[in-house]
C-alpha cells in the first residue's frame, strides 16, 4: 500500500514500473501535483513520459543516492539509453548516452505531490 511507503521506496517503485507498467507507475503521482514549478496532472505526467519513451525506448533511470528528509528526498541518478527520437526538443543522434542528474521529490500519503529536477544536456552529435 502506497501510504505506508516512503518516499525513496514511492520513487523506487514509481521508476521499476514507468517501462513495464505506465498505468501502476502513475498510481504514485497525486491527482494534483507540481512539476518543475508547474501544476501537473497524471495526464500532463503520462504525456512527459510517454514522450521521453518516445525519444528513448530503451532508457534505463538508475538512482545512485537518495536522502529523505521527512516528505522529502533528494535523489542522484544515471539515465542510460539510446537517443532515436525526439528528446525534449532535441533532434535524434541514434547514439547510446549517458547523462547524470538531480531531483526532489515531495511524497505525501504515498504520492508524488511535487517533484523539482536537474539533469545535464543530451551529448551532442560528434
């Protein structure tokens, strides 16, 4: 049961599930959430993630580090994967990468309710 779930664990189980199973993966996001700033609902969440697929189908997200704080956690991660489409903005390279990032992540009773996040740019074609 998501309530009972910390917010690592709810950002764990939210990323093992967003290739396999997008439906169980949005589970974890509030109706109403902030994203970047912005107020985000599941659709707007199912629509960014839908197109970084799309950008990406092989990419893999691997969380380094995580702190929690109370409602809060901080994560470090790798996302690994090969760039065949459009990656927010970013024309394809058909090139394997590698980037690292940033993010928090607000949970409450089991759900992401605003999420902050940094990550270094695509590499550029050679």
């Amino acid at each position: 049961m998501t309530e009972t779930m910390g917010p690592a664990a709810v950002v764990r189980a939210m990323i093992m599930t967003q290739s396999d199973d997008l439906e169980a993966s949005l589970e974890f996001i509030a109706h109403d959430s902030i994203d970047q700033g912005r107020q985000a609902t599941r659709e707007d969440w199912r629509r960014k993630w839908e197109a970084m697929r799309a950008g990406c189908p092989d990419m893999e997200v691997t969380v380094e580090h995580s702190v929690e704080n109370g409602e809060w956690v901080a994560n470090r991660y790798t996302i690994r994967g090969t760039h065949t489409g459009d990656f927010f903005g970013q024309a394809p390279t058909g090139e394997r990468f590698e980037i690292h990032g940033m993010d928090m992540v607000r949970v409450r009773d089991g759900r992401l309710i605003e999420h902050w996040a940094f990550a270094e740019p695509l590499p550029s074609r050679r």
